[in-house]
C-alpha cells in the first residue's frame, strides 16, 4: 500500500529491542513493523492491533564468520546448505 501510493516512510527513532518498540507502540507512540513471533505472546494479543502485512515483506540475511574461525560442525553444515551463499560479497549476488 505503502510502496504504491508513493510514499516513503521515515522512521523517526530506531530502539535496540522488540520489547521497547512494542512498550512504545503501548504507550500509543506510533507504529511498528515486527515479526509475527515478536507479538505472538498473549500480552501482546491482548493489548495490541496485530495484522499482517499486504504484500509480504521479505529480507536477505548474512551469515558471517571471521576469516580465520574454525568452524563446528553445525556451522559446517549450515553453511553447506544450497539456500546460503558462502564467499566474499556473497551478500551481493
């Protein structure tokens, strides 16, 4: 809706945790975009509007690792996986 109308959406703070964006949200200082588990617990249901968003929002995420880190064996097998890309500027691809 947002995207085709044309507008842009500007945040005017950026808080450090999901907790304080929904205790501000609470507190009726605007709005937020959250992950549906951030506000599937029953306080959140019980004093919050909750829908979901039209179209869907999706987000590439990184894995990185220092160069010189031995890796375990879940992170071996993380990063063998087809969905992730490993190399340098593999976020660009």
């Amino acid at each position: 809706m947002v995207v085709r109308s044309g507008t842009s959406l500007k945040p005017l703070m950026i808080l450090g945790s999901v907790e304080a964006i929904k205790g501000m949200v609470k507190a009726g200082l605007g709005c937020a975009v959250l992950p549906g588990m951030a506000v599937a617990d029953k306080e959140s249901q019980g004093e919050l509007v909750v829908g979901p968003l039209t179209p869907k929002l999706s987000r590439r995420l990184c894995v990185i690792v220092r160069q010189d880190k031995r890796l375990d064996i879940g992170l071996r097998k993380t990063l063998a996986c087809p969905q992730v890309a490993v190399g340098r500027g593999a976020a660009n691809q």
